[in-house]
C-alpha cells in the first residue's frame, strides 16, 4: 500500500508516543503511517519514498539511533524534512543536528499543539 504525497512517517520506540502522534497527525488530515522499530522504519521509508514529505523520529532507540535514521532517509531522499525528538536539551544536539541537515527539534515531553505547528510549517516548506 502507498503512502499518499501529503505522509509522514513518525518513528519512537515507544508505542504511545507513536499511536498519540498518528490521532493527533490524522485529525489535521495528514496520512501517517507510525514504527517502533527505526530498521522497519527504513525499510518502509526506501519502499515509498516518493509519498514522504517529513519523518518524525525519536533520537534515542534501539538498533539505530534518530542521527543514522536521519542520514538513511537523506541517502535515499536529500529533500525529506526530518524532525528530531528527544527528552535532551537542544544545545546537547546542535552539532549534530546540523551535520545531519535537521529540520527542526521537538523537546519531550511533547506538547500536541507545537507538534502540529512545526509539522505545518515543515509541510508548507
């Protein structure tokens, strides 16, 4: 099944998070397809690259950190927009967030409202 253009794809090890970003994502009526795992992530991400616009993914995770999701889904797709989470302070994840071409940063706890403001404007832009 393909994703449709308007997609994102939300990637956390945490089941919660995923299922909370998925209904809040959906009522703004964007397609979102969710992953626990950053490998199955990858593997769905090179499949239907062409219907992503963002992916929202968690900085710490098993198997493969949010950095190397990222640099995965830029290898494939330099355009994607990538938005990091993460319970660390920004300043901890400058460095890299530059060299890895971030879109932008969401600190956790996550607040619904400015999830669906950044996802906008990475949307829009």
């Amino acid at each position: 099944m393909s994703a449709l253009p308007q997609s994102i794809l939300v990637v956390d090890d945490e089941m919660d998070i995923v299922i909370i970003f998925r209904q809040a994502l959906r009522k703004q009526g964007y397609n979102v397809f969710g992953f626990t795992d950053p490998a199955l992530a990858l593997e769905h991400f090179k499949l239907n690259a062409k219907d992503y616009r963002l992916v929202i993914t968690d900085v710490r995770m098993p198997r493969m950190n949010g950095f190397e999701l990222a640099a995965n889904i830029k290898a494939i797709k330099p355009d994607a927009k990538v938005v990091l989470m993460s319970a660390f302070e920004l300043g901890d994840l400058e460095f890299s967030m530059s060299a890895a071409k971030i879109s932008d940063f969401i600190r956790k706890p996550i607040d619904i409202g400015s999830l669906i403001r950044k996802v906008k404007v990475a949307m829009a832009g």
